[in-house]
C-alpha cells in the first residue's frame, strides 16, 4: 500500500466523525447544549 493511501484513508478516518459531528450539530444548531435543554426550549423556538 502506498503512503499517500495509508495518509488519505488515515486522514478519512479522523474527519468523518469530526464532520458528521459539526454537520449533525449545524442541522439542529444545538452545539454545546444538552438534548434537555433542547426539548425545553424547542417549544417556544
């Protein structure tokens, strides 16, 4: 296997979850924020 495959495979590995975090957390603009807090105030938002 070449490097740069090992690289991009590594590189795939560490920025999906970073990505699907920050997108899940765009899409319900709630980051930082326990689902709690989000059930409470979804209501009068």
């Amino acid at each position: 296997m070449p490097v740069e495959a090992i690289i991009f495979l590594f590189f795939i590995l560490v920025l999906a979850p970073v990505v699907a975090v920050l997108a899940y957390c765009g899409i319900r603009g709630t980051c930082g924020q326990s689902d709690e807090e989000e059930s409470k105030g979804s209501q009068k938002q």
